[in-house]
C-alpha cells in the first residue's frame, strides 16, 4: 500500500474528474488525458488508486 509519513492514502479514481487543459504552448490536453495522467502520477507514490468498486469490495 502507498503511503506518505505513515499514512495510507487512497484516490477513487471513478469518484474524481478534471477538464480539458492549455499546455504551455497553447496545445490542447484532453480531459480524459489528464485525469489519467494525474492518477498514474499519483498511483504507488503518494496514494493507492482504486475504483469505487474495488473500494466497496474491501469494506
């Protein structure tokens, strides 16, 4: 499991979303793009990225 200073930490990754964005160079970004990007920064450094499904399974 991912953690930062002891803590676990977790990102539902169907529970969250993002919008288009502008690169530096005026290129356009996808939402999709992003908020898969943003998960994989994200997944197994700073939190562990689950589906609510997965989620609702562990409880």
């Amino acid at each position: 499991m991912a953690g930062n200073f002891g803590y676990e930490t977790y990102v539902i990754s169907d529970a969250t979303a993002t919008f288009d964005r502008i690169g530096i160079h005026g290129e356009k970004y996808d939402s999709e793009l992003i908020h898969l990007t943003s998960l994989a920064n994200l997944n197994d450094e700073f939190a562990t990225v689950w589906t609510s499904e997965k989620l609702l399974n562990e409880l």
